[in-house]
C-alpha cells in the first residue's frame, strides 16, 4: 500500500467520513487537528491514528488484506473492525488477536453535574501535565505535542496535591465528535475521580462537539462510568492486534 503525503491528506475526507464506527479518528486526521498516516491502494483506504487506531475504508481483495495484516503485524497498528468477515479474514491470516470493543455515543444535551470529592481539586491538563502525565492512557499518546493539544483538544486532572491522581482528556477530535479517554492511578481508584474529570471535558466540548466513548468490552470499570455519565452503547466493533508479549 501506498503512504499518502501529510500534505494530502485533505483530500481524503470523503473516504472517512464512509467509515461507519470510531469515525472521529480518521477524521480528526483528514481534517488536520491531529496526526496520523494515509495508506491507499486500488480498492481501499486505511486510515492510521497517531495511536495506532487503524481504520479501513473500501474493500480489499486478497493482496490487500494480506498487506493489512502485515501491517499489523509488522507496525503494530491496532486494527479497529465492525465488518465480522473481514475480521474473521484477517484472523485466518494468523498471528493476530481479536479484542471486542463497544462505542457508546451521547444522547444528552448538557454534561452531568458531579462534585470533586473532598481533599482534590481539578486543574486543566496544562504543558506541565501534558509532559508530566504517564500510564496507559496519557495524551502525549494521542496528540503530538502540548500546542497542538491546546490549539485542538482539551482536558482535565484531578489533582491531590502535585500528584496527578485521575485525567480525562480528548484523545481524537473532528469537527463533530470528540472522543474522551480517562486514566486513574492505581491508588486513587474507586473514589469518582474519573467521572469527575471526564464531566469536566463533556461540559468543555458541549454543544460545538458531540461526545463519543470506546472500550474494551472486558473493560467493565471503562463501561460502568461511560454509563453513568450518560453515555449509551450504540454499536460494537473487533480490536485486530499483534498479540501482546
């Protein structure tokens, strides 16, 4: 498959916008608020996030799907999936893993209204916190730099002193849709800081953005607080990976 130049990519937004699931991802690509790769070939267009949410477009035939998968297993791009023969393709291929995932979308026009709890205050993800936070989740995974998550993104800590204890931030953004990822500390979990944080982006990206939310369908913690927050689980999709070590 064919690298597209960043400069090019603009011209690739009505080939995103056919994409049916996650769609803020590719589109936050094409429509230049963050980064990402372009790979294009006779039949189909695969849309790389920063990240590595990979996101195809078109059909391919045999050669294309046996580039997809070396793809996978070759850049480690995590392939996002809703078509069930196409993951059942790649999956015959080999040497890959299959990882449920669910989207929920935002039905509610307003962000919920929740309290920090005692001893925390909230402060927004800053240049400090933008190089400071680490973990699974931080948006120095999603974004290229702390400008460009300021010009584009938005996000919010809650701290215990200098400590970063839970954050919530927009890891992908179009036009229309933002997408939140949140991260607690180990030691700070089960206390409502998540919920707290991620209200605080809702609030933030409301009504310019529509709020959208994924996870690992194992992931129930992820789910539980989606849920509470007033998001509903709208559709479903396959994770394609190399497995992990």
């Amino acid at each position: 498959m064919k690298i597209i130049n960043s400069n090019d990519h603009g011209k690739f937004i009505k080939y995103a916008e056919e994409i049916d699931i996650c769609r803020v991802f590719p589109l936050s690509i094409v429509q230049r608020f963050q980064s990402g790769s372009i790979y294009t070939s006779e039949n189909c267009v695969l849309f790389r996030h920063r990240n590595n949410f990979t996101f195809l477009s078109g059909t391919p035939d045999e050669n294309e799907l046996s580039e997809i998968h070396e793809l996978i297993l070759s850049e480690n791009l995590k392939f996002i999936c809703s078509d069930p023969s196409l993951s059942e393709s790649i999956s015959q291929l080999g040497a890959v893993e299959l990882i449920p995932r669910d989207f929920y979308s935002y039905p509610a026009e307003t962000a919920p209204e929740l309290q920090i709890p005692d001893g925390f205050i909230i402060r927004s993800i800053d240049r400090e916190l933008f190089d400071s936070i680490t973990g699974r989740v931080p948006p120095s995974l999603y974004w290229d730099s702390c400008e460009q998550f300021s010009k584009n993104g938005t996000g919010f800590c809650i701290m215990q002193g200098n400590e970063a204890a839970s954050w919530a931030f927009t890891s992908a953004v179009s036009s229309e849709e933002a997408d939140i990822g949140i991260e607690t500390a180990e030691k700070y979990r089960h206390r409502g800081l998540a919920l707290a944080a991620a209200a605080a982006v809702i609030r933030e990206v409301l009504p310019d953005r529509r709020p959208t939310w994924t996870c690992q369908r194992s992931n129930r913690g992820s789910a539980r607080i989606a849920e509470k927050l007033g998001f509903v689980r709208s559709s479903e999709c396959v994770l394609i990976r190399k497995p992990l070590p």
